[in-house]
C-alpha cells in the first residue's frame, strides 16, 4: 500500500522559531561568504577519500525578513548571490545564542525561477540572541 505523500507548507522567515524543523521556504541569497574549510582526518575508514568540508555563511531571505544559512560542501555552490533558492525539510540550529538555517542530509535545496521579491535585510533573525532558560516548578 502506497503512502500518500503530503503537500509541502510553505513558511516564510519570519516565522521561524528556536529548534524547530521541517520547514519549507524559497529565499533569495543575498551574499555568501566561506568561513572555513576543515580538512578531514580520515578516520578509521580509509576507503572514503578524504576531502576537506567546505563551509560558507550566506544571507538569505524573501520579504519578511533574512537569516543566516549554514552551506556544507556542495550546497556551497548552489549559493550564489541574487539566486533563488527551495529550501526543504530546513532546521534551525543555534550558534552561539543565534539562529542559523541549516539543510542536512535529509533536506534538499533546489535552484528555481528568480522570485519577485526583495529580501528584508533590516529584520535579520540571526541578529537576535537567545538565552535557555531552565524553568524549575516546585
């Protein structure tokens, strides 16, 4: 018995939250600028070849607002400034107290159509800094 599968929702950046996932949006990029690249030790398993990861920070964003992405090795490719890009099954991870977009290996980013909107710059979600806070109930 086939499953059906469900539609994607669409979310837009300002609507995302601490720890969630799943989410689904279309962003254009803004910028895009490598922070490093790690060279990989090799491991136990010397079969796998032993490329070094690439990682860029790139600004993305639609109009409500922008975020910072995290890009790993090929997605730094797909992130050229002025693109369009479908981000699916995205994840918010924190870095240092501030949000970052990231696409692991359960997620997919697509290059579409250019969009029709300008990305809101002065609303960037990784500009806010949060704090966990441990609630005690007595």
């Amino acid at each position: 018995m086939a499953t059906q599968k469900r539609k994607p929702v669409f979310v837009k950046v300002d609507q995302l939250k601490p720890g969630t996932n799943g989410h689904t949006l279309t962003v254009k990029v803004v910028n895009s600028s490598p922070v490093k690249t790690v060279p990989n030790r090799g491991g136990r398993s010397s079969l796998i070849a032993s490329r070094p990861s690439r990682i860029a920070e790139c600004l993305i964003g639609d109009e409500t607002g922008s975020i910072i992405f995290t890009a790993r090795n090929e997605q730094v490719d797909l992130m050229n400034p002025g693109a369009t890009i479908i981000l699916r099954n995205a994840k918010i991870d924190m870095f240092k107290g501030s949000m970052r977009l990231g696409v692991d290996k359960w997620g997919r980013i697509e290059v579409t159509e250019p969009a029709n909107f300008e990305v809101r710059e002065d609303n960037n979600l990784s500009l806010i800094e949060y704090e966990l806070v441990n609630v005690v109930e007595e």
